[in-house]
C-alpha cells in the first residue's frame, strides 16, 4: 500500500471538487439563462469596463457558462474566440445558444488552462473565479496566456456576498449552504504583490 503524502491528497481533493461543481453545473446547464439576470447585469458591468477596441489575436473567456459575455464580445469585435468552461453541460447549451459564431468551446479548467502561453490578447472572467481553490493559480494562469500588452477583466464575489441567504440559512438547519468568499482585502492584496510573491 502507498501511503498518500498531503499534497497529493490535496490534489486528489481539489480534483473530486472541481467535478462536483462540473457535475452540478451542467446538471443546471437548461435552466441558468432563465435565472441568470445577475450574472448578465455584472458581465455588462464587466463589458463596460473593457477596452472599446482592440486589435486581437484572439480573446478567452474563463467560465464562460452558457456564453452570454464571450458573445457579446464577438458581436463588438469579431472573433476568433475561446469560450472555456469546466462544466461539459453548459458548453453543450452554449454551443446550441450561439451556433454559427466564431466561437471555439473548450472543457477546461481556470487553474490549469489548456492554452498555449502568449497566445490570447484579453482573457475576461466573469463570476467564475470564486469556484476556484486557488485565486493565485487562476491569476498565474491568465498572465501566462495573456500576451504582452494583453487584457485581463475579470468579476468576483467578495466576503459578505449573500449574506441574507446564509444568516436565513442559518435559523433553518444551521448548515452552509452559501460559498465561502474571499474578503476584498485579501483580494486587493492579492493583486497587488508581485506575481512571484502573493499570499496563499
Ligand atoms: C456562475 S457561472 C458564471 C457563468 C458565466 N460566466 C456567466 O456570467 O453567466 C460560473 C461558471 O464557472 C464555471 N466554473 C466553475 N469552476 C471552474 C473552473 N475551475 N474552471 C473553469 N470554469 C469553472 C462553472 O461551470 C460555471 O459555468
């Protein structure tokens, strides 16, 4: 018998994770756009933000979902693009929402993007990074696909986020039942250290 060492443990864990959330994500997959005013109002929000024009290679959007954002980018820019999603399902309701475009579906994850390095000029994210183990992975994947000069825009959640639901939650069964999110100074940190340097 091999003992497993915690690492690997950890891997095996965060693996077993991140196909719960896959799993329960596609299984939702028919049913998110009709929920989904929120996540459209902050992926305009996001829009907004974005540089207006651009000349690109290509751009990818990380948890792409059912495809609203990177969509809406192809329309304001034209392909070609990369819409990434570790949830089967919703690449599949994706893929049927916007036929025709020039879209390139990819199962993939945030904190290991099967994308070459320098190889997209705007990486965009939109409420996806919280399902994330690892903010510092997701960034250290980003800035190695992103090109020099290149673009990262990307939403999150932050502590306090839902809180109604979980103080409601709470009375009910005492259980969790609402993520738990990063403060926004851990965040803010984050972003600040050098790349080599970011507290985990
Ligand atoms: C709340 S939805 C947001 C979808 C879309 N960006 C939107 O704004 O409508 C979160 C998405 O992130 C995806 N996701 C979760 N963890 C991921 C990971 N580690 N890598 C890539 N996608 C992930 C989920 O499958 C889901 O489609």
């Amino acid at each position: 018998m091999t003992a497993m060492t915690p690492p690997r443990r950890a891997a095996v864990a965060g693996e077993s994770r991140r196909r719960r959330i896959a799993d329960a994500f596609s299984r939702a997959a028919s049913g998110y756009d009709g929920a989904a005013q929120l996540q459209q109002a902050v992926a305009d929000d996001l829009l907004a933000r974005l540089p207006q024009s651009a000349s690109r290679r290509a751009l990818v959007d990380i948890g792409c979902g059912t495809g609203y954002l990177v969509s809406r980018l192809v329309e304001r820019h034209g392909g070609p693009a990369i819409g990434l999603d570790i949830a089967p399902g919703m690449l599949d309701q994706a893929r049927r929402r916007h036929a025709g475009r020039s879209i390139h579906w990819v199962t993939g994850c945030a904190e290991s993007l099967p994308l070459t390095a320098g190889s997209v000029d705007l990486v965009v994210s939109s409420l996806a990074v919280q399902w994330c183990d690892s903010l510092e992975d997701f960034l250290r994947e980003a800035a190695r696909v992103v090109a020099p000069g290149g673009w990262l825009g990307f939403t999150t959640l932050c502590e306090g986020t839902l809180a109604e639901l979980q103080w409601a939650w709470q009375r009910v069964d005492g259980a969790v039942h609402v993520n738990e999110f990063l403060a926004e100074s851990r965040l803010v940190e984050t972003l600040r250290a050098p790349a080599g340097d970011r507290p985990r």
